[in-house]
C-alpha cells in the first residue's frame, strides 16, 4: 500500500533548512496496523504529513496505493485527500469545527466530496460510542468524545489508509483503549490499513509492527509475538520481549543505523571495524594501536635504521 524510498523532506525558513527527513526508506502493506515510534522532532509528523497528502517531499520516492505523492498534480492530491486517505492531526482543533454539532462534523467532509450520507454518518459516529452526543456541538463535548469525532470524520469518506498522529495523545487511559479498540475494528472488520505515531507504549504494544524513525531515518522495526533479542532501544521503548522482535532496518545499499546508545557505549566516533565470522557481522571500536609499538610519527630512518 505504501512504499517510501529514500524519502527527503527540507523545510526552508529564510536562512534555515531542517533536513526533516534524510533518506527516509518504509514498507506498509494493505490491511496493516502499525506504529510509528521516536523521540520529538524525529520527524513523525512530517512522514505522516506526507503521506497524508497534506505536504510535499522534496526528494526520494513515495507512493501509495496507485498514486505518486512526488509527481501528483495539485489537482489529484485533492482527490486522493477526499477519497483515499483518511487524517488524524496531532492537534485536535486541525480537525474539528466547534460550532457545528458531532454529526454535521461527519457530514461535513462528505458534502464536500459529494458523497453525503447522512446514515452513514451516523452509524460512524454510534461505531465510535458517540450515539446519545450527535446533536451536541462539539464545544460541548470532552476532550476524549471530541477525538472520537475526529476519528468518526477520518473515516466520512471511506478512505482505505487512516493515518492519526499521536490520536491518544490527550486523553485518558480508558479513551485510549476505546480508541485502540476502534481502531482494531475498523482495520479487521473493514480491512482499513492504519498508520498511528505515538508515544503511548501500551499502544505501541498492542499493533503488528511498530517501526522507529530517529533523526529523519527509519531505524528498528519491532514484529509482533516472537520471543527473543533484548536490546537497548527495546528497554528503551519499553516494549518487552514477549511483544515484539526487534530488526535493524537496512536500506538498499545496506545502510544501517547503528543506536547512538550502542556508539556511546563502544566510545565509536567516526569509524568502527566490521568483522563477518560467517554467520555474523560485528562491529568493533577501532584498535587504538599503543605509540611505542607503531612507527612514531617523527622518527628519521638512518642507514635504513630506524632511529
Ligand atoms: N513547517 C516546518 N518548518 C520548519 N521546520 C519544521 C517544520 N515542521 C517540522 N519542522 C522540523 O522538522 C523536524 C521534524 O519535525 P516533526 O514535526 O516531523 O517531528 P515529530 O517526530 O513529529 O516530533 P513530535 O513528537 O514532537 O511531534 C523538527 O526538527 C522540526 O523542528
Ligand atoms: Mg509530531
């Protein structure tokens, strides 16, 4: 459904630029539920910005379903906001209109693309626990029901990806598990494909396969159920061994991001040494050669002697 290639996004302000993204590479297929997990300014937002349509990349490939989100014409990115991807923003209001009710929230998106529905409407909103709220305005409802029609909207048109930043971000624990459970549902039960960021690790815990970005890079990938590797980063992102199996991503070329923590540790700078033992690769701070056992940087040869 998504492939993502060497994927750039630079964001120019005046005399800045912010690499965002640096050659960023992922794989989701359709039908997936997974998470994307990293500290801030990793750049999360930005891929799921991308994705979304609701920005450009400045390089690399990207494409989603059919559509090519590097050559797509204005014209189709409108398009395929309406009908193929379905968008959570990280901040609630981005999604929401306060003066209109639940339901003509929901409605809304789909007079727009001319599909309205008005039955359909409201059974998203009862699928989201919403039924006894939809003539209320949305300033009259919580934080965690006002999420909930957030979610409803992303979905008024049927998309085929929802993709939702940070969706549990500013709600309880019980609103999380409901949205969580939402979420499960509408990917098994309508076959939705779904992209989350989040910080939530129970959250995390609970999808396919969570995939981690550092510094604008797809790093590790965690696949779900399979015992084994303990690791810095899964401690880290308190993700248990039970839950998920962590693999190194490596791009075409064989790139690799090797974890800032593993570097520190092996007091690695710069270069490292790389030993294949025929089953494994290891990676090695390089020898410090003591001075007395090389050749000293000024000694003269004599006679062919060494002074
Ligand atoms: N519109 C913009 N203009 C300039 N720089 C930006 C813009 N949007 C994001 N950035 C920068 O790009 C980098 C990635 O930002 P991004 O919003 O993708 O991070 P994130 O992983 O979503 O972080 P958070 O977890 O805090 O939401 C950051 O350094 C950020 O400052
Ligand atoms: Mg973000």
């Amino acid at each position: 459904m998504i492939t993502c290639e060497g994927l750039v996004k630079i964001y120019k302000t005046d005399e800045i630029e912010v690499v965002a993204l640096q050659g960023l590479n992922i794989q989701i297929d359709a039908g997936e539920f997974m998470a994307i997990i990293g500290n801030s300014g990793s750049g999360k937002s930005t891929l799921l910005n991308i994705l979304g349509g609701l920005d450009r990349p400045s390089a690399g490939q990207v494409k989603v379903g059919d559509w090519d989100l590097l050559k797509i014409t204005d014209k189709q990115l409108v398009d395929y906001k309406r009908h193929t991807v379905g968008f959570i923003w990280q901040n609630n209001a981005r999604n929401l209109v306060s003066y209109l009710t639940a339901l003509e929230n929901v409605e809304m998106p789909m007079m727009l693309s001319g599909n309205y529905d008005p039955a359909y409407a409201k059974q998203l909103l009862e699928w989201v626990g919403l039924s006894n709220r939809m003539n209320n305005k949305l300033q009259e409802l919580s934080g965690g029901e006002q999420q909930r029609v957030a979610i409803a909207i992303s979905l008024a048109n049927r998309p085929r990806l929802l993709l939702a930043d940070e969706p549990t971000g500013s709600v309880d624990t019980k609103t999380a598990d409901m949205i969580l459970s939402i979420f499960q549902r509408l990917n098994k039960e309508l076959g939705v494909t779904i992209v989350i960021v989040t910080h939530d690790l129970s959250m995390a815990g609970k999808v396919g396969r969570v995939v981690a970005i550092r510094d604008g890079m797809t790093s590790s990938e965690f696949i779900a159920r399979n015992p084994s590797i303990t690791s810095i980063d899964r401690m880290a992102m308190g993700l248990t061994s039970e839950d998920h199996e962590e693999y190194v991503v490596l791009d075409r070329a064989g790139r690799l991001q090797v974890p800032k923590a593993y570097l520190t540790a092996l007091q690695i700078d710069g270069k490292a040494t790389m030993e294949f033992d025929g089953e494994k690769i290891m990676i090695k701070a390089p020898k410090v050669i003591p001075a007395h056992e090389g050749v000293e940087p000024n000694s003269q040869t004599v006679g062919g002697k060494l002074k």
